[in-house]
C-alpha cells in the first residue's frame, strides 16, 4: 500500500514532553515530504499554535487539523472546515464548569477567554495549559466567564478545561454529557476535558482534508497518543499509536512505535515509508 497522507498530534507525540521538536523527527518528515507525501498536523492546540509548530516542519501551507476538528485550513481567516459551540452550548459549559475548581479556556482560533485561577496548587496547571500558545495568540483572563458570556456571547471551536481533582473530573464529564446536548466530550491529557461539537473530531477532520486531497482513506497515516486520536487511528489506512499511549488505545491501532521520548514519530515514519517510492511515481507506472 502507498501512503500519500501523514496526519500527526502534536503534543505528546511529534513533540517530546518538553515541548521541543527534535532534529531527528525533522529530519523525518523531511524525508516523508520528499516522498510526495502530504504532512498535516492534528491536534487540540489552537489554529495560531499549530500553525507554529507547522512552519517548524516546512509545512505551513499545508491544511492543519486544529481545535481536535473544529477548525481545519491553511488560514484563519478562511478554514476550508469549521464547526463552532453556539452561544448557548458555550455558556451552559461554562456555567457547569465553573462550579469545580478548574481552569477553562475558551479557544478562539485567534485568540483565548480564560478564567483565573486562585488557589496556589493550581498555578502549576495554568502554566501548563499556556504551553504552546505563541505569544501572538492574545489570552485573556476573567474572573467570572459565565458573567462575560452574558455581556458578550461567543462561539467558539473549542472548549478546554484542566482538572487536577480525579473524582471532579469524571463528576464534570459525566454532568456536562447529561446537562449539554449537541457537544462531544474527550480528552487530549490527563486531567483534560476537550468539548467540541458533538459531530466533530480528528477523524472528521481526517476524512475532510483527504477529501479536499483526492486521497482514499486507505493511503492516510494517522498518528497519536491519547483519547482524542482514537477515532482518527482506527479509521485512517495505517493507525499508528504512541509507545506510551494508554493501553486501550494501543490494541486498536494497526502498528505502535516508540515513545515521543524515543523519536517515536521519526521511527515510524523512517521504517513505514523507507521502501514506498515517490508518490507522483506511483501515479506514472499505474
């Protein structure tokens, strides 16, 4: 089978677990674009953040899969795909939220609306949740987001909030699934809850940007780590799952590589494609 797209998460993933691009996993995909292969990124990350991580990789003009489906192009201005939580489904989220102690962020794709955080234990988790938002992606930081909402409604691709309490979190989850129709609930970290509209998810986004391709399914590489990537393995050609990733997530994937601390990425992509030809060749001789 010849592969001709490559779609990667990002965090945990084609990054190591301190945010770095390895010259290595460049390398990598360097080598997978001289094939002809087309290289997406598909992620929970904002627009603006991927689009960073993409100019790292030379593939900036290539259509990014971003806010776990939400918002897929090349572009913020026009997105060949979006899918948005209307005002009410943002606010009803938020509203529930906001009785746990968590930090919410409400992603735009150009900007985010935050809430603060007050107890000491948790600045921890507000850093992390900043990790991978450039400084030219305006973050701002309320006291009460349900009080802004009410002033100034807001649709949003994603909702993301960061638990540090196991018992809340799974409290939060299953409340928002009964409380909030029209959403869609994963996890993109340990802790994290992802809400989205309820028909998207990397998958979709995967079969959106195949489609604009001319690509067959059955020639897409898809690879991840977590909850949020498990749809887009099982139903991409070659579903490829993290060495680290949980368990369950591993069994339903076609092959599993290292870990992103082992070049996981880089390894895959050097043992998957090393005896495919060029893709525009492939296309001659058929």
């Amino acid at each position: 089978m010849a592969y001709r797209l490559l779609a990667i998460d990002i965090d945990g993933t084609l990054l190591k677990s301190n945010h770095r691009l390895t010259k290595y996993t460049k390398d990598a995909i360097d080598y997978v674009k001289s094939k002809g292969v087309y290289v997406t990124l598909a992620t929970g990350r904002s627009f603006p953040s991927a689009k960073k991580v993409a100019k790292a990789l030379g593939v900036e003009d290539n259509l990014l899969i971003t806010h776990d489906g939400a918002f897929i192009g090349n572009d913020s201005h026009q997105p060949v795909f979006e899918r948005r939580l209307d005002h009410d489904s943002v606010y009803r989220v938020v509203d529930c939220l906001e009785n746990y102690h968590c930090h919410v962020r409400l992603m735009h794709e150009k900007y985010a609306i935050g809430n603060k955080i007050r107890e000491k234990r948790q600045l921890v988790g507000r850093v992390n949740l900043g990790i991978g938002d450039p400084l030219f992606y305006p973050v701002q930081f309320n006291d009460s987001l349900s009080h802004h909402l009410i002033d100034q409604p807001l649709t949003v691709p994603k909702i993301r909030a960061q638990f540090w309490n196991d018992e809340e979190y799974q409290d939060a989850r299953d409340e928002l699934k009964e409380a909030v129709p029209g959403i869609r609930v994963s996890s993109s970290a340990k802790g994290s809850l992802d809400i989205v509209e309820e028909t998207t998810s990397k998958a979709r986004g995967l079969r959106v940007v195949a489609d604009h391709l001319g690509v067959n399914l059955n020639e897409t590489v898809a690879i991840g780590c977590y909850y949020n990537d498990k749809e887009m393995i099982q139903e991409s050609g070659l579903g490829v799952a993290m060495g680290h990733a949980p368990e369950d997530i591993q069994q339903i994937a076609d092959w599993i590589t290292r870990s992103n601390e082992q070049n996981g990425v880089g390894y895959m992509v050097r043992e998957v494609f090393r005896k495919q030809l060029r893709v525009d060749l492939l296309n001659e001789t058929k």
